[in-house]
C-alpha cells in the first residue's frame, strides 16, 4: 500500500510503551504528541518552562500530568520525574541550545532510565547536533504532525495509515508475534477482532485477498480495514 506517509517507518526500537512518555515543550506540537498519547491510554508527564503553557495544556485535559521544570537543568528534570521514563519527546525546538541541552541530559545522566529520546529540529544542522548529543531520532513538524508521532509511539508495529472517513481506516502493519505460524483462518480476524484482512505476504510481495490457509510468518505485512477502535485492539497495537 502506498500513501504519502512511508516516511513514518523508523526503527524496531520505537516501542517505547510500558515505560511511560515525557514531552518536554507543550506548544502546538507538543500538545499534539500530548493528546494522542493521553487517547492511547498511555502515561504522560508533560514539561515546559512556561507557566502559561502548562496552563493552556491543563485546559485541553485537566487529569493530564505536568509541571513547569527548567528542561536545561539535569536535577530539575530528575525531580521532575522525567529521567526515570523510558520515552521521551523533545518538542520544542527553540531555543536550539535548550533542546540539544535537554537531548543530552536525558541520554546522558548518571542513572537515566531514558532508552530513546525524539528531538525536534528546524534545520539540518540542529539535525546534526541533536545526533550528536544522542538523539535517536529526529523529526520536522512540517513532516510529522504531533498527532501522528504519538500514534507512532504506542502503536510501534503500524508502518502506514488510509483513513476512509471518521471512524474507519486501512492500515498496513507488521504481522504481530502473537499471529507468526497462524493461518488466517485459525486467526479468524473478523470475528475476533472485527477487522477485514485485504492483503498479507512478504514486504514487496503481498497477496490481494489471500486464501485462509495462508500461514502467516514473522517479518510479513498485513493490510487490514476495519474502524480505528477494532484496528487499536491488535496485538502490537
């Protein structure tokens, strides 16, 4: 399936949940990667040196987590919680030498439990600095929308999206550990999980309506329809 999204592909480390999610910075992107992750179910604190920001984002969900910390100062952010997850997202991008400060103080610590940093840049070579302080990943707004990262990061196993309407979607996933040596009629997809199987096979290699008896195997596609709620209660979703 081909959209205008494969730049949303990155690498297997992006299943980040468990270990919790902090967005530091909470202006328009940020509070997007905020509401989608807080829609997940996921667990969020949110940062920002702005009292009025963290207000403005209280408003938008008032159970939301989120205190007003100096994201340059390593023991503000320690006390603040933030080291002690696994995920977390640099949204601001200015000034540029808070969000290379914040990127190196959550990778390197003395007794982070940070496993990836995502950084947002404005240029190439904010790009390069942020990698070089650690960030494993780095993204452009105008290229990935809040909303779209947060959904990346709880559904690590999602490769590309086609949303019909309001309610309904097509979307191509990688086949879920759990599914690996099942055959789709043993999976039984629609009545277990009320989606429709369109396509499955190898990367390059997918199969329009494949036969029940196909036996899925590990590093397979799927392209599977079906409404966003039934599509997030997949494994691996």
């Amino acid at each position: 399936m081909t959209t205008v999204n494969q730049w949303w592909q990155w690498g297997a480390e992006g299943d980040g949940r468990g270990g919790g999610f902090a967005v530091i910075g909470v202006g328009r992107f940020g509070s997007s990667v905020c509401a989608e992750l807080l829609r997940a179910g996921a667990d969020v604190l949110a940062i920002d040196s702005s009292q009025r920001a963290i207000d403005e984002l209280r408003q938008l969900d008032s159970s939301i987590e989120c205190r007003v910390v100096d994201c340059t100062d390593e023991e503000a952010l320690r006390a603040a919680g933030v080291l002690d997850l696994e995920t977390v997202v640099v949204a601001m991008s200015e000034p540029i030498e808070a969000s290379i400060t914040a990127t190196l103080i959550c990778k390197d610590a003395p007794g982070s439990k940070v496993r990836q940093v995502i950084a947002r840049a404005t240029s190439d070579l904010h790009t390069k600095m942020l990698q070089r302080v650690g960030a494993d990943r780095v993204v452009f707004p105008s290229k990935m929308m809040g909303k779209r990262l947060g959904m990346e990061l709880v559904r690590p196993n999602l490769l590309e999206q086609l949303r019909l309407d309001d309610r309904s979607c097509i979307e191509e996933i990688k086949v879920p550990q759990e599914f690996v040596g099942h055959s789709l009629r043993d999976l039984n997809l629609r009545k277990h999980f009320n989606v429709n199987v369109l396509a499955a096979g190898p990367v390059g290699h997918l199969t329009v309506n494949p036969p029940a008896s196909h036996v899925l195997a590990k590093g397979e596609l799927l392209v599977v329809m079906g409404s966003e709620e039934a599509l997030r209660t997949l494994p691996g979703s």
